[in-house]
C-alpha cells in the first residue's frame, strides 16, 4: 500500500466514523421502515454533556481562567449478527469564551467478537494494565493527553488501534495483542527561551505487540506480561542548532517491558502489587539523553475504615540501572536539556522512593464522594494532591469541585508543575 492511499483509508476511516457519530442525532423515523425495530433496542446509547471552569490550564503562560464546554457520546451494541460493537467521541472547547476549538476525538471504536475459547476485540481501544492503584508500572499500552482539562484524569486516555485476541482456558487468560497504530502522548513541558520542541513519531509502529497471562480466582488475582514496542515516555533529542537556537525531538525509542502483578484480600484489608523491569536502548547508560533500563515496583494496602469509607496507602520504588550523575556532564550548553531529559523520565536519581495516599468517603447512598490523590517523593521532596467532591444531584445532574495541586523544588517532576496548580468546578448533564 502507497503512503497516498494509506492516508486515503485513514480518512475514510475517520468520515465513517464520524458518520456513525451522527447516526443518533438523526431522526429515526427515517430508518423506521428499514430497520427492525428489535434491532435498535439493541443498541444503547449514552452520553454527557459537561461545562466546566478551570482557574489555569497547562501551558504555561500568562492566561488564566478557563471555560471549558464538552459533548460525549457512547453507543454500545448487544450481539447482532455475532458482533457487538461500541463508539465513543467526544467534541471539547476548552476556553469558550477565548473561542479556543478543538476537533472531535475518537477515543474508542471497535467491534467484539467470541469463536469458542476465544475473544477477538478489534479497532481503537482502551487497554489499561495493572492491578495496582492508579500508578501502573506495567501500563505500557495506553496513552495519556496530559494537558486536557478533564476533571477525571482516565477521560485523558486515548485510544490506539489495535487487535486483541483472548483464550480463556481453565480460569485463566491468555492475551495476544498487536499494536499497528502509534499516538502520540501529549506532556505539559514547560518551554524554555531559544528551545524549540518537535514530536516525533516512531517508523514502525506496527512491530509493536504484547502478551500477558491473566488469572482471576476468589482468593487472588495475579498476571504477568511481556511488551515490545516503543515507550510512551520520550527522550529529549538534539536535532539541530540553528539561528533561532536548539531543536530537540521528542523521541519515544524501543523498550522491552516484563512485568508482573497481584491482588489479594487479607481479612479486612486488601493487598495490591505491581512491578515491572523496562529494558531500553540504552542499557549501558551511556547516552545521557536516553532513559536507562530501570525497575518500578508499587506494593499497597488498603480497607474499610467504616462501611463506606476506604483508605489506599501505597509504597513506591524506583530503581535506575547504569546511573550517571549530571554532575559527570561537561557541556553547559546543553545541561538545561538534561536537566528537562531526568524530570520528564523520572530517572534523576538512581534510587527513588515515594507513596501515595487515597482516602475515599461516599455519603447519601453513595450520592456524595469525597476524596482525595496524594503522590508524594521523598528524593526531591515533590508532591501532587488532587483533593475532589462529586455529588450526583439525580440520576442526570451531577457536580464536581476540587483542585490540582503540584508542589517541590523547580527541578523536580511534580516542581515544574507548580504553575500548572489550578481549581475546577464542573457541572455535567447525562443522558
């Protein structure tokens, strides 16, 4: 196939969907008479509309105050013909008033399929791994667009086309999955003068693919899996020099993942872990600008404190093979982008230890929730707390208000992002 017709199948691809987006919004009258009524009922459609205000956004600049407007819908099939499928876009403006647009994303589209033993989902999907709470050492498959204004950090995920395949034998799981498709993670990374920033997306995307063994029983869930592909954490690479100063390209090089996780109850308390060692292309340590073989480990606890309320404590640990101080640098001219190179990896020191703390308290029938992220690490004493309330007013009306705080020194991961700190308040109207 010729670069001109890929493009080509690609937008079709993206009008047909597109096309099937509008299909709730037309009159259904006009498809009474060819449709089957029975197979309409067949299909579920859902969705959201959502208007939200954000003191700060996440560029960095002098702006502040955001209004924010949101359309999502979710269409969702049962069986027809063999096949289930589901649908999910949305269309944001994240500053209505500054009429700032963006276009409509596909997040999910695929069809589902079942032959025996065997479960076949095909299309732009969502795949998450890992059993433990909210930081995953072994999700390597999904991505995240880390500047999006969403008030529920999973709605940043987007995702990838790909093809999973599962057999389920004897309890347990075992998953196959080809990733042809490579979408780019967005990060806020803060600009610095006479440095220019480029994405640069992977050759060969379609050579990625995962394997994972999966088991869920009533005394413990456990998995282990095996990544090939390309990181979803880039390395900051000089291009060229020119006038106008430094190109860096953010690069995302090959990794191998292997990784492991389980999930056990304990009496009252539940133990969760996770842990994953990452082999890149720089497993000597040699290159300064390429992220090193490294190790993630995350083990929690968590339980009932009353009957609706539940605590979350986590340990974290990282480990970074072949370390090299900064120090041991010598070009000047190029040590801020180390610098940006070691937080943007999390790789800027070679023993790293943290926690994270989740309290969570459901009031009123589970109407109101009440919580509170925290993600704290001790090397460089940074911090993220993400405290939030979400009270569902009635089955269509629900409120939302809470606030992103980033804290620690400038050259930490959670430092930097001490200006992108904001309130929010949403309101959202399902249907």
């Amino acid at each position: 196939m010729t670069y001109l017709q890929h493009v080509l199948l690609k937008n079709n691809i993206r009008i047909f969907l597109f096309l099937i987006s509008l299909f709730p919004f037309c009159n259904l009258s006009i498809f009474a008479q060819s449709i089957d009524k029975s197979l309409l009922d067949k299909i579920d459609l859902t969705g959201s509309v959502r208007g939200s205000y954000w003191t700060n956004d996440k560029n960095f600049t002098d702006t502040r105050n955001f209004a924010v407007g949101s359309a999502w819908l979710n269409l969702r099939s049962e069986e027809i013909i063999g096949t289930k499928f589901y649908l999910e876009t949305y269309l944001q403006d994240e500053n209505i008033l500054g009429n700032k647009i963006n276009n409509i994303v596909f997040r999910e589209a695929y069809i589902d399929n079942t032959l025996g033993d065997f479960d076949f989902r095909n299309g732009r999907q969502i795949i998450v791994w890992g059993r433990a709470d909210k930081i995953n050492p072994t999700d390597n498959l999904s991505v995240k667009n880390y500047k999006k204004l969403f008030t529920n950090d999973d709605d940043q995920r987007l995702g990838v086309f790909s093809s999973k395949t599962v057999f389920n034998l004897n309890g347990f799981r075992f998953i196959g999955i080809w990733i042809p498709e490579w979408v780019s993670p967005v990060y806020p990374i803060k600009s610095q003068p006479g440095i220019s920033l480029n994405s640069k997306s992977p050759s060969n995307p379609e050579t990625q693919f995962a394997l994972k063994i999966d088991k869920s029983s009533e005394t413990i869930d456990y998995s282990f899996s095996y990544f090939n592909g390309f990181s979803k954490i880039p390395n900051l690479t000089l291009s060229s020099i020119d006038s106008n100063g430094l190109n860096i390209d953010l690069t995302f090089d090959h990794i191998q993942s292997f990784g492991g996780d389980f999930a056990i109850n304990l009496g009252d308390f539940g133990i969760r872990s996770e842990i994953a060692y990452t082999i890149t292309t720089n497993s000597q340590g040699i290159d300064y600008f390429k992220q090193n073989n490294f190790l993630y480990a995350v083990i929690g606890i968590d339980r009932n404190i009353l009957e609706n309320f539940n605590l979350n404590l986590q340990a974290l640990y990282r480990h970074i093979y072949n370390f090299q101080d900064q120090n041991s640098f010598t070009n000047l001219s190029l040590l801020s982008i180390l610098q940006q190179q070691r937080i943007l990896t999390q790789q800027e020191a070679q023993d790293q230890y943290g926690f994270t703390f989740r309290p969570n308290y459901k009031l009123w029938n589970q109407s109101l929730e009440i919580e509170a992220a925290i993600v704290y690490w001790f090397n460089k004493k940074d911090y993220f707390i993400k405290p939030k309330v979400n009270y569902s007013i009635n089955d269509n009306w629900k409120g939302i208000i809470g606030a992103e705080i980033y804290g620690g020194p400038s050259d930490s991961f959670f430092g930097e992002l001490k200006n992108a700190s904001a309130f929010f308040t949403e309101v959202q109207y399902l249907f």
